[in-house]
C-alpha cells in the first residue's frame, strides 16, 4: 500500500484528486477497485472512465477531464509509461538470490556468485561465470559462457558454449542461445557442414521473448546490442548484428551477416536476406521482405520493400485493377473500332 502522492511522484505525474487515497496495486478500468490504479492510452476505451471503480487514473496530457470532475486523475507526459512505472512498483522483477539447489549439476571450474540463485536441474559447464543473477530451473549452460549481474534466464531455457550476457538480461522458456548457424557448402551434390566456431554476444538490457534461436556465428560474433527487445519465435542467424534499442517482433527473420541499425523497429514476420545493412531509426511493417540495403531511415512496406506512403498507394489500388483491366479492355476496343473508319 503506497499513498497516492508518493506514487505520483514516483510515476511523473500531476495529481488531480482526493489527497488520501491509498493505492495497493494496478488494475484495468473495468477491473479496478477503489485502492488500484488504472490507465487510460488508448481513446476506444475513454467509456470506461465515467464506470470504473479505480482509485485513481493515470491519462495524458491531452486527455480533457475537465467532464470527470468526480474522478481522480494522474496526468503524465505519456500515460503508457507512467502505467508501465507504476507495474515496476507493484510488481518487481523476479530476481531471486542466494540459492543454489543441491539438484543442480554444476562443474567445479564454475565461478557462481554467492548472491546467484540456481534453481533444480539446471547444468552448468566447466568454467562459466554467473554474477548475482536468477537461473531459474532446468536451465542448460554451456562452456565458457559468461552471464554478468541481475539476469533472469528462465526454465528450459538453453545457452550453449562461449556465449556473453551482459547485465540485465531477460530471456524467455524455450530460447536458445548459441545454436549452429546454418551454413553448408554443396560439394558435388552433398551439403558439407561448415564449423560454427563464433560465439554470440548480448549486451545490457536486453529482453529475449520466448521459443527464439539466436546462432552463433561462422567466426567473430552475433551480437544483440544493448537495449534491444526481441519478441517469442524471432529467428537471427549467425553473424548478425542487432544495433541497440531495437525491436524484432514475432516470426521476424534475420539472415546471416545482415546488420540491422540502431533503434530500428521490425514488425511481425518480416524476413530480411542476408549480408545486408539497414539505417538507423527505420520501421519496416509486418510481412514486409527486405532484399536489398536500406540507406535512409523511414518506414517501409511490402514485398520487396518500398516507400511506405507509395506502399499504401499501391495498396489501395489492388482491389481496383479488375476494373481498370476492363476500362482498359474497352477503351482497347473503341480505339480498334475508331480505327477501322
């Protein structure tokens, strides 16, 4: 339970209300109590201000209050993040500390901070460092990996040899770190393995969804930089580089040795070839296939990629061209006629 002035202050916002509610956690509008506090960023569910039962309501600035006087407000600069800073009160993260199960399988070579927590059935591997960080259980870690302070890797997750978490990490059940980048070479009919001998690397603050293949590369590195998020089922390739403070949502595809910018944002199930560059601060929508180097920044759509705002166009015309095709058929027409005379 927290007063609701000192959670304004810790959110960012400007308080509009009674000045002794006490808030005890977070709710939707629909859901909430007299003791939660909700949010409201998206207009379509502005119905829900005049019924809920929320203490009290985190908005915009732009939002008018002015036909809810009866209401308690928190106004922010961006009501999405003043929600997502009141969660983080309520709702810590899941770093557990001081434990490590008599379960676990871990070499003598591994140096595992006192403050680690190393939950039941996880393997660890000859001469792997952990700093204060929670491995949750059934968690597989390879040789020679390293994971810094304040990571949380979850259950089945699976790190193989000589991988780099730096710190804060967040990855998700079901990824995997440092598989075997898909490289053959074909030699009279017959794919011949290449040797993965890189590593991968992940920088600070990154958050790894869940059921994601991350490969090491052929040599040198793949390396997540920091403050990158990557979404469930994303598929990077050995050798690519992810620049910091982007976003990959699910079903992306990243080929091999492609570099992808800094805050770059790639919409669901987009693919990108390999050996390629895209710039800084470009948006690429959902579906969209990338082909060829992307030089300036902007959003982009489609398969091959173009400009959005021409994408959107061409878009438009698509359920159209059957009539055109027709009006052209006769136009096509008069015109043979015309000749004919």
């Amino acid at each position: 339970m927290i007063g609701v002035q000192e959670l304004v202050q810790i959110i960012n916002g400007q308080y509009l209300g009674k000045s002794d509610i006490d808030i005890d956690g977070v709710a939707s509008l629909n859901r909430a109590d007299e003791h939660k506090i909700s949010f409201l960023s998206n207009k379509k569910y502005t119905k829900y201000i005049s019924t809920t039962r929320a203490g009290c309501i985190i908005v915009d600035q732009a939002f008018d209050i002015s036909a809810y006087n009866y209401k308690n407000f928190v106004v922010c600069k961006d009501a999405y993040l003043g929600f997502a800073l009141a969660l983080s009160y309520f709702y810590k993260n899941q770093l557990k500390s001081n434990f490590k199960s008599h379960k676990a399988s871990i070499d003598k070579t591994a140096q595992i901070s006192e403050e680690a927590y190393i939950g039941d059935f996880t393997y660890i591997a000859e001469n792997v460092k952990i700093g204060h960080s929670s491995i949750m259980p059934m968690v597989y870690i390879g040789e020679n990996t390293i994971i810094k302070d304040n990571c949380i890797i979850y259950p089945n997750v699976t790190i193989r040899e000589n991988v780099e978490i730096g710190n804060n990490v967040i990855i998700h059940s079901g990824s995997v770190i440092g598989s075997d980048g898909f490289g053959y070479v074909n030699n009279n009919g017959k794919h011949y393995k290449i040797p993965q001998v890189g590593k991968v690397i992940i920088e600070d603050d990154v958050e790894i969804g869940s059921n994601t293949s991350i490969d090491r590369a052929t040599l040198d590195e793949t390396i997540i930089k920091k403050g990158s998020k990557i979404d469930n089922l994303v598929q990077i390739a050995h050798n690519v580089e992810i620049g910091e403070n982007s976003i990959l949502v699910s079903q992306c595809g990243i080929s091999g040795s492609t570099k992808i910018g800094n805050n770059v944002i790639l919409a669901g199930q987009v693919g990108i070839a390999g050996h390629l560059k895209i710039a800084d601060n470009t948006i690429i929508t959902a579906k969209s296939g990338v082909g060829t180097n992307i030089k300036k920044s902007g959003i982009y759509s489609g398969i091959p990629v173009y400009d959005h705002a021409k994408w959107l166009k061409s878009s438009a015309t698509m359920p159209r061209l059957p009539e055109l095709y027709r009006k052209i058929q006769e136009l096509e027409n008069r015109i043979k006629e015309l000749e004919k005379k």
